[in-house]
C-alpha cells in the first residue's frame, strides 16, 4: 500500500495539496520530507507526537525524514493557534531547549535515514536588506492576511515579529528543498497557511513546476468532543522526568473504548489486520480492554523502549494485585508520583494510633475493625493484630509506607526527620 494511501486508511489526512501528484511521486522514489518544532518549551508532549508519528511512518516505509528545531523562529514566536503574543524568551532558554528535543527526537528517529536541522543556521545569516529584498518581495500582504493563522489574531492584533512568521517558515521550507531534496512539509492543521505559504515561495522561486507538496492531519479529539491529550495534572509529556513511564502507560491503558481503535491507528505501526481485530474485541469483548493495552505496549515503547513498557506494566500488575512489596523505591516513586501524601515520623507506633494519626482511619473504633477484618495491609503484608507496631522505616527504603484499606484506597505516608 502506498503510504499516502495507508495515511488515509488511518485518518491522518486533513489537507493535501495535491494528493493524486504526491502519490505518484511517492510511487516513484522515496522522498525526502520535513515537520518542524520550535524550542518553546524542553520536552515535547503527546498533542505534538502526532505530525511526527506521521514523519516515523514515511521513515518505515523507506522516505527520508528531515525535522527542523526552530532556533530562528523560535526567537521569534509562531502566531498559529494562539490569541495573544508568545513571550520572546532568552538566548539561553533557547539553547537549552534545543538540547533537550534533538535528544528526544534522536530517541525517536535514530540517527539512520533521518536529518536533524536547525534553522538557526540559515535564517541568521540574513541581514534586514537581504530578507526584505529576497523574501519581502514576493509576499503580498493582502494574501497573507487572508491566510487563518493572521486572519484569526486581527481583532486582536499582532505584531510585526510574528507577522513575518510565516515568511520565515516559508522561506525554512525552500532552504530544505535547495539543500536537502525536501519536497514535503507535514504539519498540524493550524499549519496550512504556513504550509501553502512556503509551498508558492518554492514556486515562484523555483518555477510552477517545482514538485513540492504540503500535508495537514486532522485536530484531535476525543470522543466527548475534548481536546486530546490533556488531562486532569495537565500534558502527558514524552520527557520521563515530567511524565514517568508508568504514568504515560496508565494513560493510554485509561483511553475510551470510543477512542482506542482511532488512537491505534494514529499512533501505533500496527498493522490493518491486527487493528481490525482488535477493533472486533473492542465491540465484542471490551472488559479485557485488550485494545488498550496493547495501545500502551506500542506507544510506551516508542516513545520510551522496552524496558520502560515491561516496568511500568510490572507496576501496573503489582498495585492490581497488592503485592507491592515487590516494587522496588524507585517504581514505586513512579507509582505513586503526583498523588497526594502525607508525612509521618520514622518512630514506631502502634498500628491503630498510627492510622488514626495520619488520617487513614476516621477513628479507633474504625480502625480496630477493619484491621480486624484483615482489610489493612501495609506495604502489601495484611496486618490483623491491632495491638501490631508500624515500623515506618522497614521498607523502600526507609522512605515510604503504603497503606491500602481495601481493595483500592491506597494512602501513600513519607518518611520524615529519619
């Protein structure tokens, strides 16, 4: 199947510029194509994986991709989906952030068939007379106007600097073609008018007939009509230090059965087969949730490998099943990241007066009885003596107690002034 073709079975394909011609050309030769991302911020989150999962698919299927850090336009700020000027930030800043995604990007791609770019490199080098008599020239401002990603700021008002935004990109798009063979620019929906922009610079630069193409993919929802990616504590980022594994993993695990076949086709390399009938165990079967996870296997190991995906599935399985003792410190710091704790001394103390101090149990009488009743286990182990002594410091290193009173209430206790 030709990728254009695989795309559109997948529903990547918001806009194309010429979809009969790009096909035709991807059937001839592998081609060489770019996405690029601004260092606005160190990491990448889940929203921004899609254009480069589209990148990932062309790269399988033998093209060649070309990804752009924005060092140049980042200076300056992309006008696309946003209301209010971006805040211009640090030389430094900027550094450091493009440090960060060209290691993951690296991570993502290797570093066979694939180019990493900075379009520091070029857009630098132009000087104010240079840009307005190369470049200036052959934009008119009324076309740029009418394009959505200007249009949309006008009520609001926009400045010079991100104006000449889509110049800049446009003129990224033409130094790609010249120097890398580039002949495709992929990007979100919000993109297409810088897309299309850079599309008639390569034009009217290089003649009608210049073979160069844009794609857009769709803007993501979920099935309640919210955007993608979001969640209550905010981003999933691919950064493991923002996002743990366990975490990222629990977060394709939880996906909607309305979703999950959309989400397969997005962002796993599965095949049509094994999508389809995992698509079927989704209308017939959906309590094994078997859809979701492998959803979570695949992105998980994309994004952070194997181990990561085999870890946070042992995480997964030990806190189902209770045996957490099992874990060691570190998985279940990342079990446990982001959920509420409360701090308790390193003294021994009585099991009872402990779960009432802490907040465990609302009162002794309460915690007598389900102590009791064997619905207590800390760190895993059921205690059922309520004249029993809670050592904070005999597990996890001397750093974690964890409490679960039934099946799922679990109390995560830090140790303090050890």
């Amino acid at each position: 199947m030709n990728i254009i073709d695989e795309l559109r079975w997948r529903g990547a394909i918001n806009q194309v510029t010429d979809e009969e011609g790009l096909t035709a050309l991807t059937n001839e030769k592998a081609i060489s194509l770019y996405c690029g991302t601004d260092p606005t911020g160190d990491s990448l989150h889940i929203g921004h994986l899609i254009p480069f999962m589209m990148l990932k698919r062309f790269q399988l299927a033998g093209h060649h991709p070309v990804i752009i850090i924005g060092g140049g336009t980042g200076a300056i700020g992309d006008p696309s989906g946003r209301k209010t000027e971006r805040d211009l930030q640090t030389k430094s800043k900027i550094e450091h952030n493009e440090e960060a995604l060209t290691n993951q990007m690296i991570k993502l791609f290797g570093t066979e068939n694939f180019t990493i770019v900075n379009n520091r490199e070029w857009l630098s080098k132009l000087n104010l007379i240079d840009f307005l008599r190369d470049y200036g020239k052959l934009f008119n401002v009324n076309t740029m106007l009418n394009k959505e990603v200007v249009a949309s700021r006008l009520e609001t008002g926009i400045s010079f600097t991100e104006f000449t935004y889509q110049i800049l990109q446009s003129v990224d798009f033409l130094h790609l073609y010249d120097h890398h063979d580039v002949q495709l620019e992929i990007g979100g929906s919000d993109q297409w008018g810088n897309i299309t922009a850079g599309i008639d610079l390569i034009h009217k630069v290089k003649g009608a007939d210049a073979k160069a193409f844009g794609l857009t993919i769709p803007l993501m929802l979920k099935a309640d009509g919210t955007k993608f990616g979001k969640t209550a504590g905010g981003a999933v980022w691919l950064d493991p230090e923002k996002t743990t594994p366990y975490e990222f993993y629990q977060f394709w695990l939880n996906q909607d059965d309305r979703d999950v076949v959309k989400y397969l086709k997005y962002f796993t390399f599965l095949d049509q087969a094994e999508i389809n009938d995992l698509a079927e165990k989704v209308a017939n079967q959906p309590w094994k949730r078997e859809a979701q996870r492998r959803l979570a296997q695949e992105v998980t190991t994309f994004v952070h490998g194997q181990a990561a995906t085999d870890e946070a599935e042992k995480i997964s399985q030990l806190l189902f099943s209770g045996d957490i003792q099992a874990l060691t410190t570190a998985e279940l710091e990342q079990a446990f990241k982001g959920t509420q704790s409360v701090d308790v001394p390193a003294t021994p103390m009585n099991i009872v007066d402990w779960l009432v101090e802490f907040g465990v149990e609302k009162s002794k009488r309460q915690a007598r009885e389900d102590v009791t009743n064997g619905a207590i286990r800390i760190n895993g182990e059921k205690v059922a003596d309520v004249d029993a002594t809670l050592d904070p410091t005999t597990h996890f290193d001397g750093k974690y107690v964890v409490v679960r009173r039934g099946k799922k209430n679990y109390t995560l206790a830090k140790v303090t002034n050890k």
